[in-house]
C-alpha cells in the first residue's frame, strides 16, 4: 500500500483510527477482548447511559469492529474481527506499558513539535 493522501485505503485507516479515537469505544473494546457481553453489563461497567453506549456500538457495528448477538431480549456484544483485539494489544503494548527514559521522552517530544 503506497502512503498517499487520496489512496482510499489511507482514508479507510484514517476513519477507522478516528473511530478508535475515542475513549470510551476503546474501553468498550477492551471490556470485549475478554469475551461477548450485553449491552446492560457494559453499561454499567462503564457507567454510560443506554443512549450514549447505543450510540458508540452503532459507530463501531458500522466499522464492523464489533457484532451483535440476540439471545430472546438480551443483546451481546462481540469483537468481529480478531485482527481488531490484537491491533488494541499491541497498541497498549507500543504506547501505554512501554516505559521511556525521561531523555528519550523529551528529546521524542521535541522531535514530534518539530516535525
């Protein structure tokens, strides 16, 4: 894939970054890599209202990141692709439990204000 602004593959990666974007779809990604849930226990775990939860699953069904289940009136929520939970691992892995020297960090910081 060759990097360039008009290649509809960079803006399909860009739109589905931005959909990652969000914190609260990425914790309710990270609550799915455990297995499928209903929407009422994801709800409560993460203390969002029915609409505002229904509104962030809708975004990501869109993206089919993730896929519905109907079990009588009950609806489970699942991860639809595997390639989504371990592009979130690794991510975590590159950016969040990777610890930096104070002189990497701030010599990286300088170069990103830079570029």
């Amino acid at each position: 894939m060759k990097y360039r602004p008009g290649n509809p593959d960079i803006k399909l990666l860009a739109d589905q970054l931005s959909v990652l974007g969000n914190a609260n779809r990425l914790t309710i990604l990270e609550h799915l890599t455990h297995g499928e849930m209903q929407v009422n226990v994801l709800a409560k775990k993460l203390d969002l209202g029915q609409s505002a939860l229904s509104q962030h699953l809708a975004i990501m069904r869109a993206c089919d990141f993730v896929t519905t289940r109907r079990a009588s009136q009950a609806i489970f929520y699942s991860i639809q692709k595997e390639p989504i939970a371990l592009a979130l691992a690794r991510a975590h892995a590159l950016l969040v439990d990777q610890q930096y020297e104070p002189d990497i960090t701030r010599h990286g910081a300088e170069a990103v204000s830079r570029g």
